[in-house]
C-alpha cells in the first residue's frame, strides 16, 4: 500500500499527547513549528526503476530551518554560502546541510522508515543546528581574525595612519567603519562613548538603541559594557512593558525585589552557559544591570579591528538574545521564580532534589555539559531555595 501525506500527518500527530498543529499545503507537503523551528515534510515519488529489488520509490523529505529565540532566520548571504559550501562537509550520514539564504538541514528516508526517521528528525534537528550555528559564528571569528592580523601586516607604515596606543588603535577602528563616538573625562585611563542599533533590545526610552561604552581603567584593563542595559529597581512603565499594577509606585517591597534577583541569577546562569564571552552585573544600590567584556591591556597595547568589533559585536548579541525573556520574566512581577526557571530551562517536569545544594554552591558549572534531567534539578532547586528567602524576608517583617 501507498504512502500518503496523510498516513506522515496521523503519525506525527500520534507523536503528540498534547497535539501538534499541522498545516497541509497540498497532497505532498505537511508544514508545522516545533521548538521555535520551521518544519516542512514533503512526500516525493521517484520514477520507477526496472529494479527488482527496490521495495519502494517513495522518499520522505523534510527540511528543518534554524531561527533564534527572536525567530529570526540564520540568514546567508550568496559569498557566505559559497565560503561555508567549501568549509562544510554538506552531506552527512542521515541529513544534508543547507546553507542556501539560510541555515537548515534536510533530512531523506524511505516510506519503510517512517516512525524510525521521524523520531530522529524531531529528537536532533534542533541540537544538530544550534551545533553548526556555533561552529559557522566560529569559522566567521577565526576568518575575521585572519583577515586583520593579515591586514595589520600590509598596513601603511605612515605615522598619519598608524596607531600609537590602545586609544588610538580604537579610534582608528571607530572612524573607518564611520562609528560615531564622543570622548568622556575620567580621572585615570580613558571612556569612549557610542551606540547601536538594535532589532529586539528596547531602552527605557522605548528605542532600539544600545549604548556601549569602553573604559580603560589607566593600568591593565579595558572593559566594553553597557550601562543601565536595565534597572532591577525600576517600577514605572519602561522597555516596553509596565513592571508593576500601579505605574505611579516610586519603590518595590523587599519580596519583590528579592524576587527578580533570584530570576537575574536565574538569567545570568542560562547567559553563561550560552555565551563564552561577557558577563553580568548587578548594582545593589542604584538597581543598574549591565553586561560587560572585559580583557587584558596596557596602554600602549594596540588592538587588533577584530578586537574591537568583537567586544561590540558581543554585547549586540547578549542583550538582543535575552531581551525578552528580561522584560517577559525578571521584569514581570506576575512571573514567578518557579515558572521563570521552567521557562527558561525548557523543563517540564521538575524533579526535587536536596542534593543540589551542593551543586548550586560550586563554580563554574558547564550548563551545556549536563544532562536533561540535571538541568531540571538545578533549575529546581534555584527556584525553591530563592522562594525560601523570600519566605523568611517576609516573616520578619
């Protein structure tokens, strides 16, 4: 018997306790989102073989697109494709690599194969892209590198055009890609101010607008950050949303404010973990949260443009990533610790688990390196041992 589209559509469904809403085109193509990701199935008839030992010509296709936590598409232009066409091996064991506009892998089995293929397809499309997203922004790095460390070579040696120290290397950087920048007075070291654009991040003023500023400290240490990315404290309608029932409120409760701390840590945890690069802090006093990269240099250190537009490119992509889950969780009073961790490690089903105590206590945990079920416990266990503070703050009030 045949395969139809629809026999690929009730077996999906069958794959889904809590349903999967699917869309069919027309009598070849199934179309459906899973994990942020577009799916598209498409059943293909092949011409008809005087093989005898061809069982079927019925192939199973299916094209999985990656996209962000925006949901915006990985997107490739003609002379990145051709570049990464020539660096990627395409075709893999079980699916190929499409890098045509955008990124996505193809997966191809027989009718035979159906449960078997698609069990795969929706098991490993995900981590499989989010794998060679990373190692394209890798390759991209490395390129980027290269290429300035090849152009400082073949630099003119002119004293006009030739950087004398750290500030100048960044200035000289700053005025060829046309960045606008203004110079601030500090005791020690030097603070240049600039800005960007942004897709998603919104400021307290509603713009697509990220400042970010770079300060040498004057001895050993230069910083790119972004001041007041957010403010813990602030109640009053801002970025986009209003964080409190009463936007004419001047200050939160203690049970709050320990509320979104416990969230923050929470955020700074997944951000870690997702990013090599850049850190979070959190002023206590004034509320101000921001994002930084920090990096060993002398005043006489010259950095390379790749430097520089890798510290700014960073920050971008930060604040761009967690926006929302910011406003829609740390910032949302009506969110709780518990649902913000569910949330935001993908979880389920929480498992409890004393134990963890321990882990939350030590250092640089690898969120990448555990399992499934070890994220459940720490997320767990975050969310129970900050709901506890916030018990014992309130019961001594």
């Amino acid at each position: 018997m045949k395969l139809t589209i629809n026999d690929i559509k009730l077996q999906i469904e069958a794959m889904f306790e809590n349903g999967i809403n699917i869309e069919q085109s027309d009598d070849s193509m199934l179309e459906l989102e899973y994990q942020g990701f577009p799916y598209c199935i498409k059943l293909v008839e092949d011409e008809k073989t005087d093989d005898i030992t061809a069982s079927s010509n019925q192939r199973v296709l299916c094209q999985v697109i990656y996209k962000n936590d925006n949901g915006d598409a990985f997107e490739i232009n003609d002379a990145l494709e051709k570049l990464l066409t020539e660096k990627f091996e395409l075709q893999q064991s079980d699916f190929q690599i499409g890098f045509h506009q955008a990124l996505s892998i193809i997966w191809q089995f027989n009718d035979e194969a159906l449960e078997e293929g698609l069990v795969k397809i929706f098991e490993h499309s995900k981590e499989i892209l989010e794998k060679i997203k990373v190692q394209i922004t890798e390759l991209i790095q490395k390129l980027q590198s290269q290429q300035d460390e090849q152009g400082s070579q073949e630099q003119d040696t002119s004293e006009k055009s030739k950087p004398e120290n750290l500030l100048s290397s960044i200035e000289l950087f700053f005025k060829q890609q046309d960045w606008k920048y203004q110079m601030a007075e500090v005791d020690t070291g030097f603070l240049l101010k600039s800005g960007f654009g942004t897709k998603v991040y919104l400021d307290k003023d509603k713009d697509n607008y990220l400042p970010i500023h770079i300060r040498f400290d004057g001895k050993n240490y230069l910083t790119f950050y972004s001041p007041f990315a957010y403010n813990l404290h602030q109640v009053e309608k801002t970025y986009g949303v209003s964080t409190a029932k009463d936007s004419r409120v001047k200050n939160i409760t203690s049970d709050v404010l320990i509320a979104r701390q416990a969230k923050l840590a929470l955020l700074n945890l997944k951000m870690s973990s997702s990013h090599k690069y850049g850190s979070m802090s959190y002023d206590r006093d004034d509320g101000e949260v921001r994002y930084e990269i920090s990096m060993y240099a002398e005043e006489q250190t010259l950095l390379t443009n790749n430097q520089v537009k890798l510290g700014t490119f960073i920050l971008r992509e930060i604040l761009e990533s967690h926006h929302t889950r910011f406003i829609d969780g740390v910032l949302n009073d009506n969110t709780s610790i518990e649902e913000f961790s569910l949330q935001l490690f993908e979880i389920s089903k929480p498992d409890s688990n004393k134990e963890m105590v321990e882990v939350l206590s030590s250092q640089g945990v690898d969120l990448e390196g555990l399992s499934y079920e070890q994220k459940e416990r720490i997320a767990k266990k975050i969310a129970e041992l900050s709901q506890d503070i916030i018990n014992e703050e309130s019961s001594s009030h």
